[in-house]
C-alpha cells in the first residue's frame, strides 16, 4: 500500500526508469522484495517495484494496525496545502469527504464515503469531549439542516480538512 501522498512506480529495483505514478492509499499485490524495494503485480499483469520509503506491506486489510486518533491526524498533515479537487481521493487532490474516507481507509477503517452519510453513522460527541481523529460536520441552517461539509479534529481546538476555497486552497490546519 502507497504511504506517502504519490510514489512512481519503477521498472527496476535499482529505480532508473521511472513508471507510473501511484496515489496515496493505492494497494498492489505483493511479489517479492529487496532491501529497498518491493516488486508488485500491476493491473496489466506485469511487475513493478516501488520504493519501501514510500509503501508498506500487509498480509490483508486485518493486518493494518488499528491507529489512534493521532495516528489519523499524522496521515492527514501529510497533505497540508494539496489543493481541493472535486469527488477527490487521492494524493492528487481531495474533497472534503473524501479526505476523511481516504484516511480512514488507509488505516483499515472503513467509513461512508460521503458527509451527509458519514455524519449519519459512529457515535455523537460532545465538543468538549472530542479527540484527535474524531469527525466535525457542518451543516446549513446553524447546524440544523443538510450537512454539507466534513473535517478531522486534530486536538487543541484545531481542525484538518480539505476545504472547497478560492481564497485559501488545500487541507489546512486551523
């Protein structure tokens, strides 16, 4: 699985030839590996090796270790200032939801992939009682209405989230 935000793919360990280019959170078979390097099977059959600085391995999705609040927080300041793209997922660019379900699934969590559902499942916090990791939703009519927009409490009255703005672009810390 990709760990960092992108990672080329290469067609030697010794990474001189430069291949495709990967997202964060994509997940190859594993074939085999160097020091260095781990060779993976690409969806047209053939292989490929990506750097270990830039993956881990996992026997299955179980195998992800369960993280902490932080742990989320720390995988999303990973893409501070990448800009907002619409129904995004990936290192390219994310939206606001699909940023809190790409880290979360990064982790082996799975959660809906848009607010308006997110908000309608876990358990309701209060304010005072939230942790790293924890979800904030926002909705029209003073909070009253649709939920419109999704962002990850990063502890310390701070949030992280990738907002939809022309003035500020990019997940940012506030």
């Amino acid at each position: 699985m990709v760990t960092s935000p992108t990672a080329f793919m290469y067609q030697t360990p010794s990474f001189r030839h430069k291949d495709v280019e990967l997202s964060f959170n994509t997940k190859l078979p594993y074939l085999g590996e160097t020091k260095h390097a781990y060779r993976v099977l690409k969806p047209d059959g053939k292989h490929a090796w990506i750097k270990k600085n830039d993956a881990a391995g996992y026997k299955s999705k179980q195998a992800i270790p369960a993280p902490t609040g932080e742990d989320l927080v720390a995988t999303g300041k990973q893409f501070l200032g990448l800009h907002y793209l619409w129904a995004g997922m990936s290192g390219f660019g994310f939206d606001c939801s699909g940023f809190t379900f790409t880290m979360y699934q990064s982790h082996g969590i799975t959660i809906p992939r848009d607010s308006s559902v997110q908000a309608k499942h876990g358990q309701p916090v209060d304010f005072a009682e939230m942790k790293p990791g924890d979800l904030l939703f926002f909705a029209h009519d003073q909070g009253k209405g649709n939920v419109h927009h999704v962002a990850m409490y990063a502890g310390n009255g701070m949030m992280i989230h990738s907002p939809n703005s022309k003035k500020r672009r990019g997940n940012h810390s506030r």
